[in-house]
C-alpha cells in the first residue's frame, strides 16, 4: 500500500492542495467584509450628522446617538475579528500550498502535525465492508477515500 501512496504522490498532493484551497478559502469572508466597512462608512457619515444635530439640541437627549455609536462599535468589532480571521486563514492556505509544493521536490516526506490538525477535525472508518478513510474537515466538510478497489 505504502508503494502505491508513493506511486500516486502527485495525485494526492493535487489533492491536498485542492482541499487546502477549498477549505481555506476566504472569498465569501473577504465579501463580508467588504460590506462590513461600506456599513461602516455609511454608519459614520450618520454619526456625523447626528452629533452636528446633538450639538444644536439641548444636553442630555442623545439616546439615539448613544445606541449609534454602541452599533457602530459592535460592527467595527466584528469587522475585526473578520479581518483577523481572513488573515489567519490566508496564512493557513500559503503554509499549506507552500508545504505540498515542497512535497513534489523531495522524496524524504515528513508529517506535519500543525498542518495536519488546521485542516482535519478526525478520520473515521466506515463499518461494513467497504475498505476507506473518511477525513473529517474543520470546515464541516468530508472526503472519502477508498483504499482498495
């Protein structure tokens, strides 16, 4: 079994880095928050106007500003730690892809623990009669592997 992994090393790095990429991607989270920061910017410019008006009005009646400003600060909070996990899920995908580029170089492969555990949540084994492995994603995903046909 060992002979056909090696054998079949381009395919299962091709397919590493396809699940790498798909789990890993970031475009819907980047679309977030992108309209995370134009809410923002509009939220702003009301925030502006409403302190304008505050200002015109007698103390003590911004309630409404008050509740503004504590959303505003509620959005741009989320929008940061959108951001922080955009970031580290790009980081993840580079590490990764560099890794499995580095696979097709050498012949002396080591397993990468880190790597391995920011991508799989557990391996489980069918019952029955079916020979696979079903590698469980972070992301709720699945794949399954046949080992012999």
């Amino acid at each position: 079994m060992a002979k056909e992994l090696v054998a079949s090393k381009k395919d299962i790095i091709t397919l590493c880095r396809e699940t790498v990429i798909k789990v890993l991607n970031t475009c819907k989270d980047k679309e977030k928050a992108r309209q995370l920061e134009f809410e923002l910017d509009q939220d702003y410019m009301e925030l502006g106007q409403e302190l304008r008006v505050i200002g015109k009005i007698e103390h003590g009646k911004n309630e409404s500003y008050d509740n503004a400003l504590a959303a505003y600060e509620t959005k741009n909070q989320l929008l940061q730690e959108l951001k922080a996990r955009i970031a580290d899920k790009d980081k993840r995908c580079f590490d990764a892809v560099q890794f499995a580029d580095r696979l097709e170089d050498i012949t002396d492969i080591k397993f990468s623990e880190e790597l391995w555990c920011s991508l799989i949540d557990h391996v489980s084994v069918p019952t029955g009669g079916k020979k696979s492995l079903i590698f469980h994603l972070r992301n709720g995903g699945a794949i399954d592997i046949v080992l012999d046909q």
